[in-house]
C-alpha cells in the first residue's frame, strides 16, 4: 500500500477521443480493414501520450497520480466489464486461446457481427454519452481477462507520468447489467457482488506492480435514485466492496467517485467508514454532505467545476464551495470536477470563429484543468493566491450578464403572455378521426424516424458549404436532387410516409441552432457520443428565437415530388437543450419555453405550405430526467410543457409524431402520453420487442412505432425476424394503434444495408397485413 498524498487539483477524467478525433479515424480506419491491431494501438498510444503531455503543460503534476488515465477504445463500461471478463457466451470463442479479451471480442461486442447482436447501449446517467450494457448472469464467471489497463499504466511511467488509472467501479459495473438471456426470471446482477470483488482485487494488484499510486474507481451509481437497485442496497453494495478493496494492502490507494449528482446519504456514510483513501464528490450538482465517522483519515475531492456544461462560471463560488469542505474534518481537501471531462469539447481556444465575448465566457476541459489548478493554489495558499483568477471570472460573468442578446425584450414579452390554453390542444379522439378520414394511411403504415444515411458526398458538400467554397445555389441544388433521390427511393421501397432525409443537417441540433437567434455553433467542439461517434453540441447562450423559417423549404419542397405525406421534421425543445450547452443563468424550463416558441412558429409555416404531418423529436426526454426522484416532478412538468408548447397550435387534421430513442418506456410513461403526440416512435429492435408489453400494460391509447430495424448496426434484419416483432406488436396492441418504423434515424448507416433493411421491413409489413 501506498501512502502518497492525494493530488490538491485533478479532473475526474479527460476527452478521449483526441483534439482532432484521431482515435475515431484511427478506430474506423481499423474496422474498415485499413490498418492493423498494432497500428491502432500505436496511434492511440499517441492520443493518450498527446493527452498526458497537455495535462502537464496546464499544470497538472507528473508524478503526483494528478493526471487520469481515462482512455477507452469505445467505452468505460466495456473497458471494466471486459477487464473483469463479463462478456456474455455469444462471444466466447472471439478470446484469445488463454481466454484473454482481445480488441477483436472487445469491437464485436460493442458493434455485433452478423448473427451475433452488440451488447445493448443505453445513456450514461442524465447525459448524452452512451455506454456498452454488460449482461451478467448467475453463470458468468469473472476473470480477469485483459492487462490493458496496467499496460497503459507502464506506459505513462515511460514517459515519466504517474497516472491514476480510472475504472468504473465493481457497483456500478453490476448496477447497470442487466441480466443474461440465460439467467432467471428476476435475477439481479447484483447479488454476483462477492463473486466479482476477488477480480477487482487481482485488477488493483496488477496496475500496482505497474507502478499506480492511486486508481479512481468511478461509482456514479450511488448518486442514482434511477436504477433497478435502491439506493440503499447500492450503498450496502459499495460498503461491501470497499472493505473488501480497501481491506487488500497490496493495491494503490483508491479514490472513489460518485459524480452527476449527489451522493445519496447511505453512501456517503458507507464510503466515509470504509478503507477507501479519498472519496470525490459532485458539488456542482449535490450539496455539501453533512459530517460523518471516517473522515479524519481522507481525502475529499470537491467535484465544484462543471464536467458538463461549458460554462467559465462563478469560479469565486466554487472556491466558496471547496473552502467550505474543509469544515467537515477530513485529512484534506483536493480541488476536482464534477464528473469527467468526456462530456466537454477540448480546447476554446480552437474556436476561433466565437465572438471573444462569448468566448470569454466559456471553459471547456484545458480551461477546467487550468480552474482546477487554479483552486488547488488556493488551497495552498489561501484566496488571495488566486484573487486575480477569481475576479477575472467575475467579470466575465458580469459581462455575460449584461450582453446585448443574452435578454430579448420581444421575446421575453411573448412568454410573459402564454396561458395554460397555448399548451393544449384540442380532444386526442377527434383529432384521431379527423386525421383517419382525411390522411388516407393504410392498416400499420410504414414510415423512417427521418434522416437517410449521410453519404461521404453529403459530408463533402456540407463541409464545402460550412468553409463558404461554392454557391449557396449550388449546394441548394446539391441538397434538392439529394432530396429528389431519397423520395424516390423512398416510392420505390413503396413506404406509405415518406421523409426529406435531412441531408441538410449533421446532427439534430445543429441546423436549428444556425436558423436561430441566441446559439452558437462550434468548429472543433467535438463530444463523444457513443463509441467512434461524436457530435458538436451548440452553445445556447441567449434568448432564443427565429428570425426565418427553418426546415419549410426542403419539407415542401419533398412534398411537390410525390403524392404520398411527407413529414416535416423537427427536433424538439428537450432534445435541443439536451444536445446543446445551455445557459445556466436561468431556469431549464423557461429556455425551454423560448425555443418552443420558435417551433410553434415553425409548424404553423409548414402547415400553410401543406405539410400534413409533423414529427417533433424528442429522443431526450429519458435522458435528462433528473437522477434524484424528488426533483423529476418538476423536471417532466416543464419538459412535457414545451413539447406541448410547440405543437398545441397545430391543426387536429395535422398529425402531429414524436420519435424517442430509447426502450425505457415504462419509466417515462406518463410523460410520453401527456405529449400528447398522435402518434410516437420509439426503439425497440436492439432489446427484441420487449418494450411493446409495456406499452400494452400502460394502457397507451395513441399510435406506436416499436422500432423493429436495429440501426445501430450494419446487421440487415431478415424479413422473418421484423415480420416476428410486428406479429409481437399486432398481437398484444390494438390493430389500429401500430406503426411500422425503424428505431431510429438512419444517417449513420450505409445504403445497401439500408436500402436491404427497409425492403425487408416493407415485406415483413406485407406479409403481415395479408394475414389480417
Ligand atoms: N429525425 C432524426 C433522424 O432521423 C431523429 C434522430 C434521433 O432520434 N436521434 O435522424
Ligand atoms: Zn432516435
């Protein structure tokens, strides 16, 4: 055991993806065939090495275990469920002949292969990463089956750099398992506990010898009031585990953190009383803990700087806030970050194109690293060794407050004026009939969430446009034939509702976030989505609205070239929040409202150019519900508002749709019926079906699309397997109430296995109604 002391400044975790996004070049460049194992390991050695060298350039020590090493390949989740060898049967015979856990079992598991379904991937706590779902049964058994995690360890000590490794935690590995198809009714990953621990113990031996003085054990789950587990069975979870860990001499020392929200009272007691060294918690979103037994020998890591959001923020407040710790008696106090950095774009100084102001006012993660390091000189040496820091980030924050655009007299006015009538639209039953008369849809329509897969040459021309090479009549022209080609296609796979397919736009948010006034977009502001994925969230600094229409062009314009309904599309205020850094200067609900606004807006335009159905996005309607209970009243109320915001004007002829990424119907139930959608899509392939009992169960009266085309894989389902999940949908739901759709938008998959996919889906529908 060691006894080095705890860092004062560190962040929880780093971007892993690289400042450019070389891992997804070098990761995809792999998967295409195009370079090796030992070329792609040699390239993301240069990420972590690149990562590792900035850290110390902004003042994080080298040998103090003050830089993380939070490299992953795809995901944390999968880097500990592989390193403690729970990978479920099916991809058994992909380990090395030792039973080692290889980057090709590692790849296939996250991505699927033919026959053989991915693990499932659902999002990380309240954000919008997503993580790799490990399976874990009464017969899985735990070995530990990588040494990756001490290789990179020796291979900062090459460089002269003692990291401090970061592995999610043993309890929130088993926390967010669900169980193997294999195990029974009920069973809970959970109780494996005592089976796993021995792992974990041979796991902090080996980054030991490796040379770690430290390992951060990342137990997020114990801030959670969302997962299956009761916060107190967590918390007795966690006091298990970490008498068991800590009780090991031969290991380093273990810092536990529970960032994103605050750290449920069990668990807090539970980790001051055990052996841990030192316990990071988020004090940007959690209050200060009450004092406990167990502290006197710790270290407190004050989690006062926002992993999430882009903010430079009150830094005087955080300051307030770390200080304040050091009332509860612990050994000592560090300065850290809420959660990790993953959740931040790298650098604002790669922005080059943000107005300075705007710029002034942001921090993302070197910027953390430098608050960070700044705070830990405060604990040194008291406030007035940082004065000039904290009053440089008041009067910026000053500034903000008083920038022009920040408040908008006009539009301020207009939500003054809302009533509880501008939320509601008329009765659900007569805009059923109405829109059943007037449509002319066939029994289980057919439609796509949206968006057709976006070509190199789509990237190309967008990319062109975004640099200002070409006419802006060109790349319309561009855009048109590319719209000219996807209806076509689309009359041709003969789907009843038919899409433009988003050509114009490179993620949800960012195409609405240029047509309105208050955002900024970003260049090099990347953020990892899920794997190889990343998106650039933009900047929601001000008061928003719309000084155009937005999507109506390219909706009518798909519409002049078929007979059939096109959809116009739009993202909805949740999903544009969720996706965006959002000003933190007022209420969530009230940005909320404002950009509803601009979406009512835009739904009376495509209703006058003689859109009939609109479908408004709103896959992050799950994902930003609050982890603590008591707080998700409040959070539905005005999330489920805004929705109802944007889409109550609309006509009861217009079939309003809303499309949800996500499986977790039952937890969100309430919320998606009080919509007030006519009709919602929702995913549903990746878990088979499972979803459609609870909708059953719910008693959900309005139309559905369970996904029945996984599209987070290149698999091709067969005709067999849809027409299976449909029989599922049709037999367990009213007739009239289904639709047939994949789980989500399709603009990161190829044509082929699209155009294959949705053949398939079209026969599968056939072949069903035939049986009606
Ligand atoms: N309309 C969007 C698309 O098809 C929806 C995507 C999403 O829900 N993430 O791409
Ligand atoms: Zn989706």
């Amino acid at each position: 055991m060691t006894t080095a002391p705890f860092p004062a400044g560190t962040i929880l975790g780093y971007p892993r993806i690289g400042r450019r996004r070389e891992l997804k070049r070098a990761v995809e460049a792999h998967w295409a065939g195009k370079i090796d194992e030992t070329e792609l390991e040699r390239q993301a050695a240069a990420v972590r090495r690149a990562t590792r060298e900035r850290l110390a350039a902004l003042g994080l020590g080298r040998t103090d275990s003050a830089i993380p090493e939070s490299f992953s390949y795809y995901d944390q989740v999968l880097d500990a469920a592989v390193a403690v060898g729970a990978l479920p049967e099916r991809f058994a015979d992909l380990r090395d002949a030792d039973g080692t856990i290889g980057l090709p079992a590692y790849f296939t598991a996250a991505r699927g292969e033919g026959e053989r379904a991915p693990l499932e991937m659902t999002k990380w706590f309240d954000t919008n990463y997503h993580y790799l779902v490990p399976e874990i049964g009464p017969e899985t058994t735990f070995a530990l089956s990588t040494d990756r995690f001490a290789r990179q360890v020796a291979e900062a000590r090459a460089d002269g750099v003692t990291v401090r490794p970061v592995i999610v935690g043993p309890v929130t590995l088993l926390a967010l398992a669900k169980p193997t198809d294999a195990a029974p009714e009920g069973f809970d990953p959970l109780t494996r506990l005592d089976d796993l621990l021995p792992v974990y113990v041979e796991l902090l031996a080996s980054l030991r010898a490796a040379g770690a003085q430290w390992v951060q054990l990342d137990e997020p789950a114990l801030v959670s009031e969302s997962l299956p587990a009761s916060p107190a069975a967590l918390a007795a979870a966690a006091a298990t585990a970490y008498r068991v860990l800590g009780d090991e001499a031969d290991r380093p020392a273990i810092v536990v953190a529970a960032g994103y929200a605050q750290l449920s009272a069990e668990a807090w007691t539970a980790l001051a009383a055990s052996p841990v060294e030192a316990i990071a918690i988020d004090l940007h979103r959690g209050a200060q803990p009450p004092a406990v037994d167990g502290l006197a020998a710790k270290t407190l890591v004050g989690g006062v700087i926002d992993g999430r959001n882009i903010w430079r923020g009150d830094l005087d407040a955080a300051w307030g806030r770390l200080d304040a710790l050091r009332t509860l008696g612990a050994a000592a106090v560090a300065a850290g970050t809420s959660t990790s950095l993953q959740h931040v774009p790298h650098d604002v100084d790669d922005e080059p194109h943000l107005d300075p102001h705007l710029a002034s006012w942001l921090a993302f993660a070197d910027e953390k690293v430098g608050q960070v390091v700044t705070l830990a000189t405060g604990l040194d040496g008291g406030r007035d060794a940082i004065g000039v820091e904290l009053d440089a980030a008041s009067a910026a924050l000053a500034d903000r407050r008083s920038a022009p655009g920040v408040r908008d007299g006009a539009v301020r006015a207009r939500a003054a004026a809302l009533t509880p009538a501008d939320y509601r639209r008329g009765s659900a039953d007569e805009r059923e009939a109405v829109q059943r008369e007037t449509l002319g849809l066939p029994v289980l329509p057919t439609t796509t969430i949206g968006s057709f897969p976006q070509t190199g040459d789509i990237r190309r021309a967008r990319a062109r446009h975004a640099s200002g090479e070409g006419t802006a009549a060109e790349y319309e022209e561009f855009l048109r034939d590319e719209i000219r080609r996807v209806v076509r296609l689309q009359e041709d796979l003969d789907l009843d509702v038919l899409v433009h397919g988003e050509a114009e736009r490179n993620d949800m948010v960012q195409y609405f976030a240029e047509h309105l006034d208050g955002f900024a977009v970003t260049v090099n502001g990347w953020v990892q989505s899920y794997g190889s994925r990343a998106t650039r969230p933009s900047i929601l600094w001000g008061d928003v609205s719309r000084p155009a229409p937005i999507t109506v062009g390219w909706s009518t314009f798909a519409q002049s070239l078929t007979g059939k309904h096109v959809k116009g599309m739009l993202t909805g205020p949740v999903t544009i929040l969720a996706w965006s850094f959002v000003r933190d200067d007022q209420p969530l609900g009230e940005t909320a409202d404002q950009v509803a606004l601009a979406l009512r807006d835009e739904i009376a335009d495509l209703e006058a150019a003689g859109i009939r159905i609109v479908q408004v996005d709103e896959p992050a309607l799950r994902e930003l519900l609050p982890l603590t209970q008591a707080q998700q009243p409040a959070y539905l109320d005005w999330s489920v508002g805004s929705f109802r915001l944007a889409t109550a004007a609309a006509a009861p002829g217009t079939q309003v749709h809303t499309h949800l990424c996500y499986s977790e119907f039952a937890v969100v139930i309430d919320a998606i019926a009080a919509l007030d959608a006519d009709v919602t899509s929702i995913e549903a392939a990746r878990s088979r079906g499972e979803v459609i009992a609870d909708i059953r169960t719910s008693g959900f009266s309005r139309g559905i699309g369970p996904g029945v085309y996984d599209i987070h894989s290149p698999r091709v389902p067969s005709v067999d397997e849809i027409a299976g999940l449909l029989q599922r949908a049709v037999d367990e739901l009213p007739l009239g109430q289904v639709w047939v759709n994949p789980d989500c938008g399709l603009k990161t998959r190829g044509y082929d296995e699209t155009v294959a996919s949705l053949r398939n889906l079209v026969a599968a529908t056939r072949a069903i109604r035939e049986q009606l």
